[in-house]
C-alpha cells in the first residue's frame, strides 16, 4: 500500500450514511515504514486521504454480505 498513490478525490462521492469507504469491504488499512497509519481501497490500488475513509465511497461500495451473497 505504501508505493500506491492517492486517490484522485473526484473518484470519491460524499456519503452521509454508513456506506463509507471504512465501511466497505475493498477498504484496507496498514502502517508504513515510519508506523504512521495508511488507509486504501484494494479495489483502486489507491490510498484514501486521512479521514475520506470515514465520510467517503466510490459508486464500487460493497459490504461483507453483500460480497458474499455475489
């Protein structure tokens, strides 16, 4: 995740419900080599600015049930 680059912000929509990137199943989260924290989308291969994760989603939002039901 750390040699991924940032997502361009005009991928992302903002979300005034639970369906936020935190909150969807392609979200992943890690540490990089100076233990500062990184949050991404596996799906984009892009991190998320801190705190687009928590009021973000792109139209590819999906939850664990839903992705298992798929």
């Amino acid at each position: 995740m750390e040699e991924w680059n940032y997502l361009d912000e005009r991928r992302l929509e903002r979300s005034y419900d639970s369906r936020v990137c935190v909150s969807c199943v392609h979200f992943a989260h890690g540490v990089d080599s100076h233990c500062r924290t990184l949050v991404a989308c596996r799906l984009h291969r892009g991190q998320l600015q801190q705190g687009d994760h928590l009021t973000r989603r792109c139209e590819h939002w999906k939850w664990a049930t839903e992705a298992a039901i798929a």
